[in-house]
C-alpha cells in the first residue's frame, strides 16, 4: 500500500515504465495506472491464435536507449535477445534479396558504382542519425532570447552538428530537410537498393520517399545509440516491457491494471487528481502520462485548462496511422524468392524500388490503401521457439499504407485488405497461402481502440521536422512539462518520439526530478 | 533567322538597344568585367558595375535580350509576356537604385484574382479586403475570419525573408568574422519574431502547404485559392513538406509597399529588362545580343575572359554567369578544371522543369459565365482547381512523367489592365500551366505531346469559357523543352532551380557556393541559381555585383534593404 | 433578388439606419467602419459633442461585431476566454471585458452581455469569429456572428433618460449601469442596456434591423423637447476620450493582428488590471499573466493632463533627462475639462503620479510650424465622469 500521495504514471507502456522505474529508484511512491488488462501498451505480446505469440505492434528494436537498458538493468529483469544485429534483406520477385546489415552488404546484385557508394552512404548517414541520437537524452531548448540559459540545448546541438567538420556539417545541413529519394537518386542507379532504403525512410510514417523530410525520418530511425544493432526481443516485445515492469516493481513502484484513467482533476493550475472509469479518484500532485499528447492535453486534461493557441497546436499534432499489422500463424517456414534459408528470420523487406513506394503512398493521401503495398516482415520464430508450436512459425509483417481515414472506413476493407495482403505474400512466398493457418489484421483503428494512440499512430504523431525535438509534440510544451503544472508526457508524443526508445520515459524522468520541490 | 526586336507596341518610339551585332572578325577586346546572359538578372550586376565605372560587357546568345524576362511579339500586333509575366518581387531597392521608372518601367497592379469551381461558382480574391472577406464567408464564415490571421502569420514571414533578400547569406561552417556577424544578424532577426513566431518559422519551412493551410482553414476550396502560390515553378505537390516556403516565395512581393501584391510591366516583363538596359547602357555598359558564350577561360585558377561559339574572345579579369549552377559549371567551365565533388554537386543540383506555358493571342474578350460581364476580376488571375485533391493528382501524373491531365492554370489577360500589348479590343492572354515535366516519360516532347498538351489545357479553359477556343488567333506552346533551348533554363525550370530548403540560402545554388562566387578567382555566379532565388527579383544579381566590387575593393553601389519599421 | 456572389457591388454597405442618418447627414462626411459607411459628423462636430454633453446625441453602432454564444458551455467558455470572472456577469447584466492570446497580450476588449440562462452576446470592435471559434475546442457552445441582425444605436447625454421616458420606457428608472432591459416597439422586442463610450448617462437601443428606422424616428420624436441630434464619429471620439476609455488599433495592437509581435499590450500595461483575475478557472494567457505579474510589465498606460492648450497628437513623452520614454497614443482639447489631454504608452519605470513627464508638441498656425514641449501631469482618474452617469433612477436632464 502507497501511503503518502504517489507520484502517477498513466500507462504502462514502455515509457511509463521507464519512467516509473527512474523515479521509483529516486525514492518516490510511483503508482502506475494501466488500461488494459497486461503491462506493455503498444509494447506488448499476445497470442493471436491457440499457441501462436507475436509482438502486437513494433516487432524488432533498434533505439531501446543503451543507458535504460543499462540504468535498469533489464538484463537482470529478464530481456534477452533472441537475435541482435538482424539483418535487413530487402525481396525482390525476379532477383537475388539484398542483404545487408549497417554499411555493410552482403549479398545481392549491385553495379560495381552502386557497390563502392554503399558503405560511405550508409557510414555518412551514420554520422549525421548520431547527431540526432546525442539529443535523445537531452530535453529540447526554448529559444528565447531573454532566457538564453533554456536555448542552451540549441547551441549544444550547433556544436554537435558542426562537430560533424565542414563537409559534413554542410551536407547535413543540406540533405535534412531533403527527399529520401533525392538523396538516394544522387548516389545510387539500383531500384532495388534505392528501394530497401526508402523504406526506412518511410516506414510509420504518412510519407512518402519523394517527400520532403523523409531524410530526417531515416535518420532517426538510425539514431539508436545501441550496440546490439536491430534486435528480436526473446518471448517477442512484451519481453522488453516485462523487464521494464520488473525494474520499475523492483524500484518500488505499483502498477494497477485496469485501471483506465478517464480526467484528470485541476484546481489551481495545478494537478489535483486522476480520476479512473470505476470512479475512484486518486490525489495525486505529480501525474506523468505517456498517452499520446492529444488523449492526454485534450481528453484526460480538457482544453479548458490549456490556452487557446496550444490548445489549437496540439488538436492540429498530426497523428495519422498509415501502418497495420498483420499476424499470420503457418504451419511450417515459408520459402521467399531470392532469399537464402538462413536469412528467413531476418528482417525482410517488400519495396522493390522507390517508385513502388512512391505509388504506394499516393494511395495514402488520398485515404485509400496502397494496392501494393511495403511490407516489413519478421519470423521471430526461427530464433524465438518461444512463439509458437515446434516446428510452427509466426510472420509478423508491418503493412503500410493502410491510413487509419481510410475512405469508406475499415469495417469493410478488411475481407479485401487481408487478401490483397495474401496475394503480395503470395508473390515472393510462393506457396505461404498453404501454411496459413491463421490470421489477424490490426488496422490504425484496432491500434487506436486497443491501445489508445490517437489515430492508431505508432509514433504517437508524426516524426517529421516540424514536430520534432522543440517541436514534439507542439511549440510551447516540448520540455514535457505541460502547462498544468505537476503535469508531464513522457511518452512517444515527447521528444525524442516514437520507437521502443524509453528515451522520453527517461527525459521526463529527470525532468520531475529535478524540478524544485 | 530575323527576330523581331521585343519592344514597346504602344509607344513605337523604341528602336534597337542592342549596340553589338554578331561580330564576324576574330576580336579581342578587354573589358573590366563580363556578365554572361543579358536576363534581368545578368543586366542588373552589369547595372551596378557600371554603375561603379567598371567597364562592362553583356553577352546574350539570342538575337533579343532579357532572357526570361521578355516581351515579344510573336504574332503581329500582340505582344506577348511569354516566359515571366508578372512582376512583384522587383527589388524596390534596385528599382529605385537603377532609376527604373526613369528609364521606362511602370509597373501597374492588376485587380486580385479568382477561383472557379466545378459547380459554376467563383471564390473572387477581391483587392478589398472586406469584400474579399465576406466572399470567403460565403464558403466558410470560420475561415474567412481565419483568413486574416492566415494574413498576419505569412506577412510575419515574409518579413523575415525580405530582410535576408539584399544580402549575401553567410557559410554557417566558416568563422570568418563577416559569416559569425552575418550568422548573428539572421539570429537577431530571428529573434525579432518572438519565440512562438521562431517556431512557427521552424515549421513553416518543414511543412507542406496542404498541412499548413489547414491550420487555418476549413473549406477545400478556400485552401485550393491558397495553395497555388505553394507550388508555382516548382517539382512538388501540395501535400509535399517544403512548399509552405514556396508560398511565401510568392508572397513577399510588392507593389508600392502593397505586401504580396502583383502587378503588371507595362508593355510586357520585357520592360523590365528594357529598363534595366537602358539603366546599364547610360552608365557606358555593353550588350551584345547574338552572341553565345562557349567556354569561360581560366588560366591558373583565375579567369581571364570568355570565348563565344563563333570563336571571337574577350578578356575580362571579372565574369560573371547568369546561367543557370549546371549550365555555368557543366557548360562554360571544363569539367576537368572543377572538383570531382564540385562536379557532383553541380549533376545532382535540383532543376527540375515543372510547368508550361501557353501564349494566346484573341479576336475579342472571352467570357466567362460564372463571372460575368464587365467584372473586376477579369483583369486578374484566373485558376480552375477546386479542391487540393486535384492539385495533389496533377502532381500525380507528373510523377509518372507526363503532363497534368487536369492541370493547374494562372491564367491572366494583361490586356485588360495594359492597352499596349495587343490592338483595341484584342486581348493577350498568358496561361501559366503546371505541371509539366521537362521530359514525357524519359523521352523528348513531339509535336504530337504539345498539340495534345494544348489540348488538355484549351479544354479546361473552355469548360469556364465556352468561347474561348474560337477567339483564339495564335497559341504558342511553351513546354520545358522550348524554356531550355529558347531560354536556357536547364530543364525548363523557371527558377534557375528547386526553391527547397535544400537549395535555399546558404545552400543556393551548393554548399560552399553560396555567396556568388564560383571555383575560379573572378568567377561569379549571378543568376536565379543564386541567394536568394527566381522570380524577377533582381536581387541575386544585385548582391553578385556588390561580391564583386568588395573583392575589387571599390566602393559599393548596390542598395542594402529599405528597413521597414 | 441579386445573387449572394454580387456582393462585390456594393463594396461598403448601409447600415439599418441608412435612409435616417443619411437624410441627417448635411455634411455629407462618412467614414468606412469596415463592412459599412457612418457618420463622420452630421452638422457640426463641437455642436454634435455639445448635444452630447449638453443633451443627448444618437450614434449608430450597427457595424460594430457581435457574436451570440449559446450553449451548455457557455459560461466556462467565456470564463476560459477573457480575463475576469463572468460568473459575476449576472443574466441581465453587461461587462466589461479583455480577452488575450497565449503570451497574455490583448487581442480585444468588449463587452459580454448576459441576455438569458447559458446565452451571451459579445460586442468587439474587431471581428473575433476564428479566435473564438478555435478557443471552442472542448467546449458544448454554438458561436454565431450576429452583426447583420441587430441594429444598434447608442443614446448618450444628460437627456437621455427623459428621452427614453418620454417614448414611455418606464423600466429605466430601475435601470443601473450595466443593466440590461427589454422592452416592446411596435410589436417587436427592443433591448435597452444602459451603456456606452462616452462615460457619460447614457444607453445602448438594440433592435431587428426591420424596425431601425422605427426606433429612429421614436427617439427624435420623443427627443424633439430634448435636444436630440445626431452625432458622428468625431464627436464620439472626443467623449472617448474625455472618458479615458481605450480603443483597439488606436491605443494598443490587437494581439492577433500584430506582424511585429513585440508591438502588442498586457491587460496590466493598459491599466487594466482590475480585469484580470487569477482566482477563477483557467483563462488564456493566465500562466503569462503570472509570469508578468512576478517580473512586472513593460509599459503603462497614462492619462495625461498636458501643460498649455495644443493638442499633444502623436507626441514623443520624455522624461525629466530628455529621454524618450514612450508616445501618445490619443489626444484631445477637451471642451469638459478644457484642458489639453492625452492616453500615452510610457515605460513602466516613468509614469507614476509622482514623475513629471514632457510632450513634444508639434502643431502650425496658418502653415506655421512650430514645436513646444509641455509639462504633463499623469492623472489616475477618468478626465471627466459626470455624476449623472451612475445615478438610479436616472436624472431628468
């Protein structure tokens, strides 16, 4: 029993566990407040099918931030990786995979010129995602000119940007704001390749490789600082939330499930209370909420307390899903054209080249979903046993584009969508159809009612330039104070955004912290 | 082949201003200083080294000068805008500098413009700001209230670029004393905004302007009447993040301190480069027109002159190129004098040509039913999309590589504000057309693409006009392809390149470029490639001219920025 | 009917009082007030300020924007939107008002009038829809602009109460300041609030725009024995600012209007700090306020009484060392006070009752131009409030 007024985390997504774990270890009383009826949020596993596990939204890491992973000791508290450093082969009907991992290649047909400008592509970029990845840990600047100390973060950044030298320093500032595709047009002549890095590009996003900064998506989804590269969690993504569960428990904190929290009770400007859908109220004058920013600012908190500007800001946050999921349950390994049997467990890509994902998202922006569409596809069950039967395989795949305002609504695209689904399964697994045993669909809409993202976006809101770092979520509120004071995000709405990161858990950890009491 | 002489119809008291003719001997001649490319650009350095005393040569491959900037007479009695064709981003500064008005310029501001939609109305941009407004409430009573303050945010901007517009942006990677003080005056002007106008600043050139105007508004077609200006001359779509700045490139005009206004030059855009001319020939400057440069020499890393096709060499310890990045350093410059990077930079440079244009001389005033007759917004632009879905599908088929096959028109009759450009009761009518790819699916245009290509726009222009076709006495069809060979604008692009934040400011035209000067000593870049971008701005070949006279050491003659407080 | 899209034809409108105030008008002087034409002066603008002050005089206030807010959420909505606590705006009653953007600076000020049970109107001298329409997020309210459908006309002057007595209008003996009152005119509902921008006795008729010309002939019949005229916007500008109230885009920037943002005002640097109240819910630009109330404004807004006679119009003010330390905003040889006075904008730091403060005056005689520095004294009180103004019941003259 927590005795003096506790320090509330809504949500046990991952975020809010490592916050609560952060703050239970500086000796606070954390009570954490879960929804659902199992810890994880987004970050989670479940059996989709009698015996058959799979990672529920994200299923491969590759930001978990290193000094959670270290400050938590989630080793100790059960994350093993079933696989680190997976491998990214990207399919292609008619010719050998690409693979690759990091700057290196190592399998597929390039031209020698395609070849040479690989490595120095990927090194180059490399550099420029670690600029990104030094602020993850940092929390964004204000940029006032009367209160130069809060712009700090912003010079440290210039340094960092012009610590890269000068001719890094000015391609970098040259190619942030830029078109994946541009870039990629610029150094390399294979669609295939140009294609696998797109992806990366776009991936969780409502871009699209011609788009501008789909550059700075590709390089925050390289700003991990990690060493263990892309990694399959071991038991699938809830593995990484349990541990996370078992270090904030650990530290001392509580986590309630089922307990949704419906407002959030103000008196004074300040944080008063949670109240929760069974009508309990908690007091507490410390509330941190890894909800996304519009459930938390407009539906828990009520704009009423926010001014009207903000307000305005946070209900224009552009938080559109164009991803889905698909969990298909086989009866044996599939075989994919191209692709050498010891590389099915990695990570595989369906983009045969840019203008494949080109045509693909303009289906998205017209609220429709792509007829063909990028896949990212993972068999955790070549390394995991733990997934499914012996012998029996999970194919965990990320669809995109599938925009949760699909025009006529989901409830009849599904029958379609799934088929469609098949079919491009079909063609570069000839013969998958037959292992099916089971499937499920989880469109933007299944995320946004089962998890609660607002829009069933995976990164709480679009990772694009103006809505990161001082802009994440929105101007005004990036520091993941909110204006209520006693009130914090710490979730994927906050910098440094979405991914199984921590990294906003973290930051808003120490934020609390070191607030005067 | 004879061109007729682009000039003034009305007035008819213009005669040839081009002193040199193709010269047939093998010359040299020694110059102080040689502008490359006689557009407004390329006049105006010249203008403000004569200016200085320099001893200046202009050198213009076509037999007619002003580059982009013309009015020709195509088909006789009419004269045509037919590159650029209207004028608001004019350097008030230069203008005045220049003593444009003095040497025949007059810009005249035409009355607003209008949108059509698909059901028989219009959204009419009145100049009167109340009626404009409670014409946007017809559609939406929120946004027309929202329009005003959709007003304050892009003047906001706008008047953040301005300032930076008749300066030479700093290298954000050198310590050089004037880099860190220009470093600072770009944060000091930052820092003017106020903290929530810098990140909205910060956004604003991140954004797309689909994204962006609906932060302001509500009704589809209230958003189309804006998003236009988003993607003129430019590669990209409305949904596209960048083209909010793009907005603002057409924004930050003006005529007689009438922020974001257009006007008109009477006579034609060519009037404009005519009055620079004339500005340049009064201070002892030289243009000669038929007289295509070849090769910019360079000995030792420096420049010593130009060659022209036909041989003939000047020499000049000065030359500036109003050429576009790739044409001055793929063309006139031997690649084997250049970096291996500099070479790369200059291939992947952004020049992507993305629209049309087509010229039409008329019998008589076509109608236009949802207006009707006699209405003010006749004399301003017209456009035909009604909802950002079509914009975003007319980028969509250029994509793919072809033209939109529901375009984007900015359609104006500048006869109906100017009598000089066509006889009584004939009109002119300039139809802007995007987009319209620099290449049809990889391949060259035929003349089967631009009879088709004209037909896609006759079309839809008559489906608001049915009149329209049968008044038309002459068409010139200006696809990409003929903006390239005629003008020389590589790909057709309009802007000398993409205006993406990529290829803005510090990073106009490359990295390490940026402030006019190029790999050779005396090598100048001065066109639209140039901070701070196209339009007929002059600005960029303004601050090239004062590069040039700091590194001569000599006094400088090119105005800074009107401060606007 | 001419279609709705040919509005562009009749650029500046008439207001309902058209056909009146244009048959008054024998100067034939008008002013844009943005959709519409008003009165600038009818006969004679010091003859027109003396009715004012003297008897009463009408002015058409039909142009000026009114939005109705309606709804559940009403009241929390309003609450959130201006500064002070409308709560204590009780139904049938008027008040005052600021409303500011997030940075705490004024966007506008006016007045919310309770008219029923969850069911305001609110009068600006800016158009206000979007700003309240995005301030509506989260709030069950309707906001409609109504400006179209009420004619308007202020009633101002001593006499103006015996006017209203003599139409019949009994309910304004009971009527004190900052009340409102319905009443019947032929069969149709008229609104009496006792309100005003002269600081002077005086009431606000509020009408269907039908029945304007009705009103109109009702007042100056009834007001034949009293003095009655018609008086145009030079006049009201002189009560304005006899009476010291301020005026959006004269005497600050509209928050929301602002391209220079550090142009704009704080409630608590245009004296009004007696609006802003931090004890009720939160409002926009409550935590700015808070902020500014610790670190302390940059400007205030002064009266001043100006040495001498000229009108100190777009004077620089100096202090004691020379120093230019702010502007005047408005400017006036006020016949009540006769005396030269101004509203100024003046650093925080100078300003207070206590410091001297200098006017640079330039005015001509007979194109001579010629420049004099004036002592002013700041004054904390309106420059004229007659007694008359919050007396109830009203006095007869």
């Amino acid at each position: 029993m927590i005795k003096q007024k506790p320090t509330v985390v809504i949500g046990a997504g991952h975020n809010g566990l490592v916050a609560a774990a952060y703050l239970a270890r500086a000796g606070q009383a954390v009570l954490v407040l879960e929804a659902g009826a199992h810890v994880g949020g987004a970050a989670a596993t479940h059996e989709f099918f009698k015996g058959f596990r799979v990672s529920s939204v994200s299923h491969l890491t590759s930001l978990l931030d290193p000094v959670v992973h270290n400050d938590l000791s989630l080793a100790r508290h059960g994350l093993v990786f079933a696989k680190t450093h997976v491998k990214s082969v990207a399919l292609a009907v008619d010719q050998e995979a690409l693979v690759f991992e990091g700057a290196q290649l190592l399998a597929g047909t390039l031209s020698e010129l395609d070849r040479a400008a690989f490595a120095p592509f990927v090194k180059r970029m490399q550099r420029f995602a670690s600029v990104l990845g030094r602020q993850h840990g940092r929390v964004p600047p204000r940029l006032q000119w009367d209160r130069l100390i809060d712009a700090w973060p912003a010079a440290r950044f210039g340094l960092d940007v012009r610590r890269l030298g000068r001719e890094d320093m000015r391609e970098f500032l040259r190619v942030i704001t830029m078109a994946i595709q541009d870039v990629l047009d610029e150094e390399f002549s294979s669609d295939h390749l140009k294609g696998a890095l797109a992806m990366d590009a776009v991936l969780g996003t409502k871009l699209g490789p011609r788009s501008g900064n789909t550059v700075f998506s590709y390089l925050h989804r390289h700003s991990g600082q990690g060493h263990l590269g892309v990694a399959l969690p071991q038991g699938g993504m809830g593995a990484v939330s349990q541990s996370l569960a078992a270090a904030a428990r650990d530290a001392g904190a509580e986590i309630r499930l089922n307990s949704k929290v419906t407002s959030l009770e103000v008196s004074a400007g300040a944080v008063a209370a949670v109240l929760l859908e069974s009508g309990e109220r908690v007091e507490a004058s410390t509330v941190l909420s890894s909800l996304d920013p519009k459930t938390t600012l407009l539906a828990l908190l009520g704009a009423r307390h926010l001014d009207t500007e903000l307000a305005q800001r946070v209900h224009h946050f552009r938080s559109i899903g164009t991803a889905a999921k698909v969990h298909i349950a086989l009866s044996g390994l599939p075989q994919f054209r191209g692709v050498q049997p010891e590389h099915v467990g990695e990570r595989l890509l369906i983009c045969p080249s840019a203008e494949y994902a080109d045509e693909a998202f303009n289906a998205a922006k017209y609220q429709r979903y792509s007829e063909q569409p990028l896949m990212e596809l993972s068999v955790p069950t070549v390394y995991d046993a733990t997934l499914a039967p012996p012998g029996q395989h999970v194919l965990s795949a990320i669809v995109q584009y599938a925009p949760y305002d699909l025009k006529g609504g989901w409830e009849q695209a599904r029958a379609p969508f799934e088929a469609l689904v098949m079919q491009v399964l079909e063609r570069y697994a000839p013969g998958i159809g037959k292992l099916v045993l089971a499937t499920e669909l989880l469109t933007p809409v299944d995320l946004e009612r089962q998890f609660g993202m607002t829009g069933g976006h995976w990164h709480h809101g679009e990772l694009s330039m103006d809505q990161a770092l001082m802009l994440r979520p929105v101007h005004g509120i990036a520091q993941y104070q909110m204006p209520v004071q006693g009130l914090f995000l710490c979730g994927a709405g906050a910098h440094p955004g979405g991914g199984v990161m921590g990294s906003a858990g973290r930051n808003a950890a120490a934020v609390v912290l070191k607030r005067p009491s | 082949m004879y061109e007729r002489e682009a000039r003034c119809a009305f007035s008819r008291r213009q005669t040839s201003l081009a002193t040199g003719q193709a010269v047939g001997s093998r010359v040299t001649t020694r110059y102080d200083a040689i502008v490359v490319g006689a557009g407004h650009n390329g006049l105006t350095s010249a203008a403000f080294l004569a200016k200085a005393g320099l001893k200046v040569l202009v050198l213009e491959k076509n037999p007619y000068f002003g580059g982009a900037t013309v009015s020709r007479e195509l088909h006789a009695g009419w004269i045509y805008s037919n590159c650029s064709y209207v004028c608001g981003l004019l350097r008030p500064e230069i203008y005045r500098s220049l003593d444009l008005g003095r040497h025949g310029l007059q810009v005249v501001p035409y009355g607003g413009g209008v949108g059509f939609t698909r059901d028989g109305d219009v959204l009419g941009g009145y100049v009167d700001k109340e009626v404009k407004r409670r014409e946007i409430a017809r559609y939406s009573s929120k946004d027309s209230d929202a329009y005003l303050r959709y007003g304050r945010d892009v003047m906001r901007q706008c008047r953040l670029v301005r300032s930076l517009l008749m300066r030479t942006p700093p290298d954000p990677t050198s310590l050089k004393p004037r880099d860190l003080k220009e470093m600072l005056y770009i944060g000091g002007e930052f820092g003017k905004l106020g903290e929530a106008a810098i990140y909205d600043t910060l956004r604003f050139y991140t954004m797309s302007i689909a994204d962006y105007l609906s932060e302001y508004f509500e009704n589809d077609m209230v958003k189309a009447n804006f998003a236009g200006s988003g993607i003129i001359g430019t590669a990209l779509g409305v949904y596209s993040p960048g083209t909010a700045y793009v907005l603002l490139h057409h924004y930050m005009g003006d005529v007689d301190g009438q922020m974001g206004a257009w006007g008109f030059a009477r006579g034609g855009m060519g009037a404009v480069s005519q009055a620079i001319a004339r500005s340049l020939q009064s201070m002892g400057g030289e243009i000669r027109v038929n007289s295509p440069v070849a090769q910019i020499v360079t000995r030792g890393g420096k420049v010593t002159g130009v060659a022209l096709d036909n041989g003939d060499e000047f020499e000049a310890p000065v030359v500036l190129s109003a050429l576009d990045p790739k044409r001055t350093f793929l063309g006139l410059l031997s690649e084997q004098s250049l970096d291996a990077s500099l070479v790369k930079r200059a291939r992947n440079f952004k020049i992507r040509g993305s629209s049309g244009k087509i010229n039409i001389a008329l019998d008589g005033l076509p109608s236009f039913p949802a207006l009707g007759p006699n209405h003010p917004l006749l004399a301003g632009d017209m456009h035909f999309l009604d909802s950002l879905e079509r914009f975003e599908k007319a980028y969509d088929d250029f994509k793919r590589g072809t033209w939109s096959k529901d375009p984007y028109l900015d359609l104006l009759m500048p006869t109906m504000t100017d009598p000089t450009m066509a006889p009584p009761g004939k009109h002119f009518m300039s139809v802007f057309v995007q987009y319209v790819p620099a290449l049809i699916e990889g391949r060259a245009w035929t003349a089967d693409d631009r009879e088709a290509f004209k037909k896609t726009v006759f079309a839809q222009i008559s489906r608001y006009s049915p009149d329209f076709e049968k008044l038309v006495l002459h068409a010139e069809v200006r696809t990409p392809q003929e903006l390239e060979s005629e003008v020389g604008l590589t790909e057709g692009n309009i802007f000398q390149g993409e205006l993406t934040f990529d290829q803005l400011l510090f990073n106009r035209p490359f990295p390490g470029f940026a402030q006019y000067r190029g790999p050779a000593k005396g090598l100048y870049l001065c066109g639209s490639g140039s901070h701070p971008g196209g339009g007929v701005m002059a600005a960029p070949g303004a601050n090239a001219a004062r590069e040039v006279l700091l590194d001569l050491r000599r006094p400088t003659t090119v105005p800074g920025s009107w401060s606007d407080d | 009917m001419r279609s709705p899209r040919a509005h562009y034809l009749q650029v500046v409108k008439h207001t309902p009082f058209h056909t009146r105030t244009h048959a008054a008008n024998q100067l034939n002087l008008w002013h844009r007030w943005r959709d519409y034409t008003v009165s600038d002066a009818y006969f004679d603008v010091a003859l027109e300020y003396t009715a004012l002050r003297n008897a009463c005089a009408v002015f058409d206030i039909s142009p000026m924007t009114k939005h109705r807010i309606s709804g559940p959420d009403a009241l929390p909505f309003l609450n959130r939107l201006v500064t002070r606590d409308v709560s204590k705006i009780s139904e049938g009653r008027v008040g005052y008002c600021v409303w500011c953007d997030d940075r705490g600076q004024v966007i506008d000020d006016g007045t919310i009038f309770h008219l029923g049970q969850n069911d305001y109107r609110l009068c600006s001298q800016e158009r206000q829809l979007d700003w309240l329409v995005r301030s509506a997020l989260g709030f069950d309210v309707q906001i409609r602009e109504e400006t179209a459908e009420i004619a308007a006309i202020a009633l101002q002057g001593p006499t103006s109460a015996a006017v209203l007595r003599a139409m019949g209008i009994s309910c304004i003996e009971s009527l004190t300041p900052f009340s409102i009152s319905v009443v019947d005119l032929a069969g149709a509902p008229l609104m009496i609030s006792r309100t005003g921008f002269t600081g002077d006795l005086g009431y606000e008729l509020w009408v269907a725009p039908t029945h304007a010309e009705q009103l109109w002939d009702a007042l100056f019949e009834a007001g034949a024995l009293y003095g009655i005229k018609p008086m145009g916007t030079h006049a009201l500008e002189m009560a304005r600012i006899e009476a010291g109230f301020i005026q959006a885009g004269v005497d600050f920037l509209p928050a929301d209007r602002a391209i220079r943002t550090d142009r704009t005002r704080s409630p608590f640097e245009l004296d009004l700090t007696w609006l802003v109240d931090f004890n009720k819910d939160h409002f926009t630009g409550r935590a700015a306020l808070l902020f500014e109330r610790t670190r302390g404004p940059r400007y205030r807004l002064v009266r001043l009484d100006v040495e001498g006679n000229k009108p100190a119009k777009d004077a620089y003010i100096y202090d004691d060392k020379r120093r230019v330390v702010g502007a005047v905003t408005s400017s006036l040889w006020s016949p009540m006070c006769k005396a030269s006075i101004a509203l100024a904008s003046v650093e925080v730091t100078r300003g207070s009752p206590s410091d001297t403060l200098w006017a640079e005056i330039y005015y001509q005689k007979e194109l001579k131009w010629s420049r004099a520095n004036a002592r002013c004294r700041v004054v904390s009180e309106a420059f004229y409030t007659p007694a008359r103004r919050k007396l109830t019941p009203p006095p007869n003259i």
